[in-house]
C-alpha cells in the first residue's frame, strides 16, 4: 500500500458524475484530515490513479457512460491493493452485494448520516498504520540486531559485505539465540533484496518428512501424497534458502542436498526428473560440525560444500558492549506493543541486566525485557520482576550467611522488613505500600510469595492492644 507524504493519512479518491456529490464528499473527508481527490468519470478516475496511486477509491455504483462496477474491475486488476468503496442507492442495494464478491471492500448508501462510512475508513486507516508501524519496528528490529560495537563482529560484517557479492555458500555458526536467522536475512538483503527469502527449520522437520518438505514430492510417492508438492528448494526460486539447524538433517537427506548443491537440480520424491533450481544457500547450526563429522553423524564432504564461508557469531556475554543499546531498543518495542511509555531503568535495575551472562543470548534478553514491561507499572521496570535467574549467583560462603545464595539473603532480608513496616503501619496494606514504595497489588504479591498470613497479624496486634486483665485477689 502507498502511502502519502505525510505518515498515516489516507490517499483517497471520490469518483462522481455529480458534481455537488462530490464536493460534498470532498469536505466532510478533508474535514476529517483525508488527502481527498475527485474525478466525474471513470476515464478520469483511471488517469488520477496514473498520475497517483491512491489508498481508497470511492465511486458511484451508478454513471453515465461506465460504471462503479468497470472501475472496480479496472482498479483491483491494475492496483490490487487500493480499496474500493460504492455508493448505492436503496434501489441498487443487491447491484453493491454483487460487486462485494467482485472484490469491492464497503458498501454505503446514499442518505444515510456518514457516520457509519466514516467509521469503515478509520478501521483501514488504523489497519494501515499498524501495518506501517510493524514495517517500521521490523526495520528497526533488523538495525539494532545488526549495529554492534563489538570489533570482532564488525570484521564480520565486513567479510559478509564482500560475500554477499558472490553466490557462495555461507555457514553460520553460533550458540542458540544469537540471531543466526537475522544474520542470514541481512545477507540475503546485501545479495538478493527483491528476491524471496525462505527460512526452513530443519529441527523441527521429522526425519520422515524432510526429504520432502525440501525436495517435493509427487502424486501417490507415498500414502498420503495426493498431489505434487513442491519442496522448499523449488519455492525458493531466484532467491535465498535458509536452512537453520542443518546439523539435524539426516545422512539420506544429506546426500541428495550434496548432489543438489553439486548439480543446481533437484529430484521430487518418486521422480526421476532432474528440476534446474536457482537459489542461494545459506545455512547455520548450533552443533560442532567437525565433531559430528568425527563421530560419523555428518558427511564432510556436505560439510566442506556449504562452509564457502564459515561466520561464528559471538554469543552475547562476549559482545556486553551492546547491551544498554539492544535493552534500550527492546523496551520501546515491547512498551509500544503493550501501549506503555517505558522509563530508563534505574541504576540497580541497569546493574543486574548488564551483569548477567544470558545463556539464550538474544532471544533470552528479549523474553526478560518482554516480561519486564509486561509487569510494569507506570512504565517503571523494578528489580523484582526480574526472573529468579538472575538472583541464583552465589556470594562467598561466609559463617554470618551459613553459605546461603544472594537470592535466599534477598528475600530474607525483604520478609523481615515487609513484616517490620505491617506492624508499625498497624497492618493496613495501602500505607505499607506506600511506605515501601511499591504498589498494593505488588505488596500482596509478596505476602504470598514469603507466606505471611495478614489476618494472623491482624489477630497478633490485636491481642497485644488490648489492656491487660486485672486479677482479683
């Protein structure tokens, strides 16, 4: 969808034999801050469209000369993704539900107040801002991934920018969660950005279905093949292959992609019939290859075919450089998707995020930020929210602690002054809070987290208020 200069405001087009309609139209959509343009014909309507593509078309079911139907067939097969909305009149209502099947996106009729039509156009107007602000956060996404102050992945992307220039094979190597897919998506952009780029997951095909999944098959191959099906080789065409967890392919399914690599064709299951293919192949793993080649799993000669050009990607405890700037990122991204404006951290919250060794690097730091802005309140992260991990180092064992870990200290600690502050606020949850400086719900969590039972407190203060008895002699 084109969009007009000015970021979320709709292209529309008014098409009218009447020229009062259209005026009217004009101004009631110009008032509402539409970019709004009119033609009296079809003809006219066609040559407005060449001039500017527009977002919305509105047009008349009935004309003289053409009609709202030959603009609707003309604009669907010339700008299939411009909306087309009729105007009818109560006598040509079932004329309008025909051209809904012919692709028409609305139907409004004439006479009616214009609230409802301008409720329909606030629905597309907020479907495509959310599709451009996704567009926008993808983008952005694929920039703070990729920027890096890290020196060794700098001297990466250096040797990327020249490869990506040949059509050699690329292996990316690289613990999980590193972003090995991002990598390889940044690769394809450098070699065929108006290509297709297709991502397989080896790992999570079974081993009976593999060689069809990537290869194709044809109809009765086997029981359940009622058709041909082309594999992911065949619909990759022109394009990038992304073969991730490639460690994982079995050795039947690793000499058929061998000779496919060595022979640019491609055999469907139960065919003999060589397919020419054209694609560029990029591959990654977690596995040690050359151990797998060792220990007879993975066939070498495949092995030295897909590792052209071998990349290790540094996990994220060895890149802590990017961190402040990828937490940063991940809180406006998450914060926008929850609708939160996301505050800097404070600096104890900033001292456990960067001291942490995330084991599931990137998509780990990701689901930690997630959960962060999921539970926070007035866009304010807290320590607390953080997940037990990042509490499980232990401090050195020392007699006064009777070897306990940060995280059993911590919460020691914070039972104690939780029940010290209920007591001297009589119990009474909102001052206690306030007191704490976190919110009720927050102190309520905590009471059952450490199992204090308030109204055993309650009971306890109130024997020790009442005045003593006294005894007659």
């Amino acid at each position: 969808m084109i969009m007009c200069e000015k970021q979320g405001r709709l292209r529309i087009l008014v098409v009218d034999d009447e020229q009062k309609q259209r005026q009217i139209l004009k101004i009631l959509l110009n008032s509402e801050g539409y970019e709004v343009r009119t033609a009296d014909s079809v003809e006219t309507a066609l040559e407005r469209m060449a001039e500017k593509e527009p977002d919305i078309v509105i047009t008349d079911l009935r004309m003289e000369g053409q009609d709202g139907i030959a603009l609707l067939e003309q604009t669907k097969r010339k700008y299939p993704n411009c909306k087309v909305i009729l105007l009818t009149g109560y006598g040509s209502i079932e004329n309008a539900v025909e051209a809904m099947k012919k692709g028409a996106w609305f139907y409004f009729v004439k006479g009616k107040g214009p609230e409802e039509l301008l409720a329909e156009l606030r629905k597309l107007q907020n479907a495509y801002l959310s599709k451009q602000n996704g567009k926008r956060l993808q983008e952005e996404n694929r920039n703070y991934m990729l920027d890096t102050k890290n020196e060794e992945l700098r001297k990466i992307f250096r040797i990327v920018e020249r490869a990506a220039k040949s059509s050699a094979n690329i292996l990316i190597l690289g613990e999980s969660g590193v972003g090995k897919k991002v990598f390889a998506n940044y690769i394809h952009q450098l070699s065929r950005p108006d290509r297709k780029f297709l991502a397989v997951n080896c790992h999570a095909l079974s081993d009976s279905l593999m060689e069809s999944e990537l290869f194709g098959h044809e109809k009765g191959a086997f029981t359940g093949a009622i058709g041909t099906y082309k594999g992911r080789f065949e619909a990759a065409e022109g394009g990038t292959l992304f073969l991730d967890e490639i460690g994982d392919i079995p050795r039947n399914v690793q000499s058929k992609l061998l000779r496919t690599l060595e022979t640019r064709t491609i055999e469907r299951v139960g065919s003999t019939q060589s397919i020419p293919v054209d694609f560029r192949l990029i591959s990654a793993t977690n596995v040690d290859l050359e151990q797998a080649m060792k220990d007879g799993d993975f066939r070498s000669d495949l092995y030295y075919r897909l590792c052209t050009i071998t990349i290790v990607l540094p996990p994220l405890r060895e890149r802590k450089e990017d961190l402040p700037e990828l937490i940063r990122f991940f809180l406006k991204k998450y914060g926008a998707e929850q609708e939160k404006e996301m505050k800097e951290p404070d600096a104890e919250v900033w001292d456990a995020l960067l001291a942490y060794n995330y084991k599931g690097n990137i998509r780990e730091l990701k689901n930690v930020i997630e959960r962060l802005v999921v539970l926070s309140e007035d866009g304010t992260v807290s320590l607390e929210d953080l997940p037990d991990q990042f509490f499980e180092k232990k401090m050195p064992v020392k007699e006064s602690f009777g070897g306990s870990s940060l995280k059993e200290v911590r919460m020691q600690a914070e039972k104690e002054l939780i029940l010290e502050v209920l007591q001297m606020q009589q119990c009474k949850t909102k001052e206690t809070a306030e007191h704490l400086g976190i919110s009720e719900r927050q102190l309520f969590n905590k009471l059952k987290e450490y199992e204090i039972d308030l109204k055993k407190l309650k009971m306890k203060q109130k024997e020790k208020s009442k005045p003593p008895v006294e005894r007659v002699v």
